[in-house]
C-alpha cells in the first residue's frame, strides 16, 4: 500500500524521506512498464502521422513531379503561387459553402430525429435502426444511389415530386444535391450522439419541471437544451471538420469531375487534380499543408471558444 503525502509528513524525516523516495521509484517504474503498452500506438502514430507529415512539409519546398525524379529544392515558391492561385480560392469557397450549409442542418436534423427516437414509444429500435443504418453506407454506394435519384428525365426524385430541376447539371443546383445526399448519408453519426446523451439525462430533471408547471417547450428549452449544449459543441466541430473535407460524394455525383462550371470543386479535389493530373506534387505538398493549417486553426478556435465558455460558467 502506498504511503500518501499527508501521512507521509507525520512521519519522522529519515522515514519519510524513504518513504518519498519508495513512491518516486514506483511512479518510475509504472511509467516504464506502461511505456510498452503505448509503444506500439506511438510506433504506427509517428509512421502514418507524424513521418507523412513531415515528409510532406519537404515536399511542399520543392518541385518534385509524380514521378520523383529530378526535384530540386525552391523554397517557398509553391506557397506564394498557393496563395495568388483564383482556382484554389474559388475550391475552399466551395468547401466553405458546403459547411456553412450543412454543420446547421445536420446539427438540426441529427437532435430533432434523437428526441423522436427517445420519447416515441411504439417501434422504438425500428426508427433508431432506420436513422443510423445509411451512416453505415460506403461513401460511393450513398453518392450512386443519389446520383441515380437527382438525374434529370428517369430520377425517382423529379418524378415524385413532379419537378424538372436540373439537380447535377446546374451550377446552381449542384452542390444543393450534395448536401441532401451528405444530411442522408451522415445524419446518423450525429443522430447516435444526441440519442446516448439523452439517455443520460435524469428524470427527475423533468419530474420536477413537470410539478413546477413547466410545459414540454419550456423542459426543452431550460433542461434538455442546456444538458446537450457539450454534445452540441462536439457535433459542431467534427461535423465542421468533416464538411471542410468534402471530397467523395462530390466527385462521385459528379462523375469525377468538378461539376457544372466547377461550381462543386472542393479543395481537396483541386489538391488532388494538381498532384495527380497536373502532376505536380510538391505543389500539392503546399496546398494540403495550407489546408492542414486552415483545419487546425478551426479546431483551435473551437477549443478556445469552448474553454472561454466554461470559464465564463463558473
């Protein structure tokens, strides 16, 4: 058993003393022999991380093609041409456009459908079995089976609701169709989160509410709003970081290409058409790390955000 830092200071100082030293030695060794269990973690980070990273960082100061052969050191030459690039621009507006669409909708959508599930009664696995299993789709099986529904003339969505909306042909149609498919495709992740999170709200909350005469928009608003406002932090934010990389239901909507007027070009879709068809790989190099810059100041001002908040609650 362990000697704690009260009981060792009523010890006399030759005991205590050894006794400090004996914990100091423990600490050591626990430290050692959990060393090896997080040895393996740390080995796989710092070979799919930490060694692409910096690799990559390297190859965004130079010229390097597809091919490697040949590339020579030019400094931070792709990063000014990044940054006076229009097409580069114009692709992280998309990417931008899309998550201001779709963060608010998701975050909606995912809490309204996670009280449905929570307080309907009859059939209640049936819809919570319905709201999750698309999230489970690979991302080319739910962009197919909504490309199929939005073509113009035999798509199943035009013929129900009697429409002839050019939904993937029109500039400005297109990424609408992108982001009805996307709140189909990922609601459910979201949906899961709101769903455990009012789970874990006690009863009691609202049997007192109910004594005091609250109504259920007042419960709503004063308990179960103010419970789920951490899960709604954290929807926000990965949904923000996971609409900011938009890339595989675009491209496959839009047969692998950029859409009408390259009005669906995301920036990751124009990195890789610069490291993979121009084949210039360095300066792709450059535009990820700038990405990679763009997502970590986005999860940084969430965190501070997020702390000013707390702080501002105490």
């Amino acid at each position: 058993m362990t000697t704690t830092s009260a009981e060792t200071t009523l010890l006399p100082p030759s005991r205590a003393s050894s006794a400090t030293a004996t914990a100091t030695v423990r600490r050591k060794q626990g430290f050692q022999h959990g060393g090896w269990f997080i040895a393996p973690f740390l080995l796989l980070f710092a070979l799919f991380v930490i060694w692409p990273l910096l690799r990559g960082v390297w190859l965004s100061l130079t010229d390097a093609n597809i091919s490697g052969d040949g590339a020579s050191f030019v400094g931070l030459d792709n990063y000014r041409e990044a940054l006076h690039d229009a097409a580069m621009w114009d692709a992280l507006g998309h990417s931008a456009y899309f998550t201001l669409l779709v963060v608010p909708c998701i975050t909606v959508l995912a809490f309204l459908l996670a009280m449905l599930a929570h307080h309907i009664e009859r059939g209640k696995w049936l819809w919570r079995l319905c709201f999750f299993v698309p999230f489970l789709l690979p991302s080319t099986v739910a962009a197919n089976m909504w490309q199929w529904l939005f073509t113009q003339g035999i798509g199943l969505f035009n013929e129900t609701f009697g429409l002839t909306t050019p939904w993937l042909t029109d500039k400005s149609y297109a990424m609408l169709a992108i982001v009805i498919e996307t709140l189909w495709w990922t609601v459910g992740f979201s949906f899961l989160l709101y769903l455990a999170a009012l789970q874990g709200i006690p009863a009691h909350l609202y049997e007192a509410a109910k004594l005091d005469g609250a109504n259920a928009w007042r419960r709503i608003v004063h308990i179960t709003l103010p419970m789920l406002r951490h899960i709604t932090g954290l929807v926000v934010a990965l949904q923000i970081l996971a609409s900011l990389q938009l890339f595989d239901q675009a491209v496959v909507m839009m047969d692998f290409g950029p859409g009408p007027e390259t009005s669906t070009r995301s920036f990751v879709q124009y990195t890789l058409e610069q490291g993979f068809t121009s084949y210039r790989v360095g300066y792709a190099s450059a535009m990820s790390i700038i990405f990679f810059v763009i997502i970590a100041a986005v999860a940084l001002g969430r965190m501070v955000l997020l702390r000013n908040r707390e702080e501002g609650t105490r």
